[in-house]
C-alpha cells in the first residue's frame, strides 16, 4: 500500500537523479543547486529540488529562499519556488531559526524522508534533483527504498582531487553497486584554480593518487567533468543567486554546462531504454 501511495505521488516525475558522496564539505549541496538552476533554464522544463539532509540543510540559503514557509493544501505540501518551474523543498523550511539543530534519530528523519516524497505535491515534473548528506547510511537507504517503488534514474557523486575525499567516495560507488543504484558518473569539484590576472592553473587539493579521473579509470565509472574552483560560487550560493547566470563566461560555468548537458543526455537515453523494456 505504501507503494502504491508513493508511485501515485511520483507518478508525474519523468526523472529522478541523486546527488551523493561519501565525504562531506565537497560541494554537494552547490552541485545540486546548479544542477537545479542549470535544468530550470530551460523554461520548458519543470525541476524540483529535494533536499534530504536533515541536519544541514543549506538548500534554502543557497537558492535565497531562507526564512520562507511551507504551505499545506488540500492536495499536501506545496513546494517553494525560486521561479515558476523550479520548486524546492526542505527541512530547513520547517525550522523556526535557520540556526535551529535537528537532533533526531534514524527513524524521525526516514519518516520525514517519506513524507517529502508521499505528501508534497511536485506537480508535473521533468527533473526531481535529490541533495543528499554524506555518508551511506539512514538518508540514503530510505531514499532508494522510497524511490524503488517508481524509479531512479542513477546518481551523480561528486569529490575533491585529493585522496582523503575518493577514500570516502570510493565507499559511495560500492554502495550504489549493492543496491543497484545506477550511477550516472563523477564530478571533480574544486579542482584546480585558474588566476584571473595571470591565468596560470594552480592545484589547491593537489591530486596525489590521480584524482577522480584515475579513480573512475580503477572503477570502471564516467567521469563528468571537473569543475575549477571561482570565489565567485561560494558568494553566488550566500546570496542565494545563480552562479551560471552571474558569471556566465566563467569557466566553472562552462564546465557546468558541459557536465549538465552529459545528465540530460544520460536521462534521455534511460528513459528510452525503460519505455523499450516496458
């Protein structure tokens, strides 16, 4: 029965993608915001963004929504929108304070997963991005159970080039092999730093072990891109703006787009070979 009442509400979701890592503090959070802003461009699209880290949710400061409320109405909880096709939903909405600590157990926080999944009401939507917290535990065990019941199609991981941050990511790609998660490919955050006076490239988490191009090789999984590190983001995602339209020539933008276009692509060829199998 429960499945049945989450494939109802998510009926209407043509994609769902993941967004994970085993190590915190790598850029998840801003990934899936621009990943959110990059897809809701494209103004024939309807995003929704779904922030599922219960402890730290920093999706409604990054997408300037801080302080807002979440309304209920007779078809359940209405979504925050940051433009009319691009919806987000948190626990951060539910606070009273922003500085407010989340002290809850495993079953508190898969029961608000299930609600957020079961009682919000997305609408019609062409991309359900999930932002998940680190780790491969309660959160992300709930989430691919949830979502089992209608589809996923994968999750993007993302890292940092040194090898204290793939230890941790090399424990995520075998979690999503054990619960056959399909994994759409790797994004290298803050990898490199080009000068924008000089333009040399500068390595601030020097990749010892290769990085997450070597990584992936030894794994046998996509990379997606790198993304170099802009000062520019970490003010864009303070001022709950869109770095991709701020800084549109910057190369972090072009290396977003490019990755962007590599999960859209993804998507589509998913969904094609589900509607052949089907």
């Amino acid at each position: 029965a429960e499945a049945a009442e989450l494939r109802a509400r998510l009926r209407a979701v043509r994609h769902t993608v993941l967004v994970l890592s085993g190590k915190g503090g790598v850029g998840k959070s801003t990934f899936s915001a621009l990943l959110a802003h990059g897809l809701a461009a494209d103004e024939s699209k309807q995003v929704a963004l779904l922030d599922i880290d219960i402890c730290g949710p920093s999706i409604p400061k990054m997408m300037g929504l801080e302080g807002e409320q979440v309304h209920q109405s007779g078809s359940g909880w209405s979504p925050v929108y940051v433009e009319e096709n691009l919806g987000v939903m948190s626990v951060g909405f539910l606070l009273s304070s922003p500085d407010d600590a989340v002290i809850w157990r495993g079953p508190k926080k898969n029961g608000l997963i299930k609600q957020f999944l079961r009682d919000v009401d997305w609408g019609e939507v062409d991309y359900l991005i999930v932002d998940t917290p680190p780790g491969t535990s309660d959160e992300h065990l709930s989430i691919v159970q949830y979502l089992s019941a209608t589809h996923i199609d994968g999750a993007v991981i993302v890292t940092t080039p040194q090898e204290v941050s793939l230890q941790d990511v090399r424990k995520e790609i075998n979690f999503c092999r054990k619960v056959k998660l399909p994994i759409i490919g790797v994004v290298e955050n803050m990898s490199g730093f080009v000068c924008p006076k000089c333009k040399n490239e500068s390595q601030i988490f020097p990749p010892t072990t290769g990085g997450a191009e070597k990584m992936c090789q030894n794994m046998n999984v996509p990379l997606l891109g790198k993304v170099p590190l802009d000062p520019q983001i970490g003010k864009s995602c303070d001022r709950g703006q869109s770095f991709l339209a701020e800084a549109p020539e910057s190369p972090a933008t072009l290396s977003y787009r490019n990755i962007i276009q590599r999960i859209q692509e993804y998507c589509e060829q998913h969904h094609l070979q589900e509607e052949k199998i089907m």
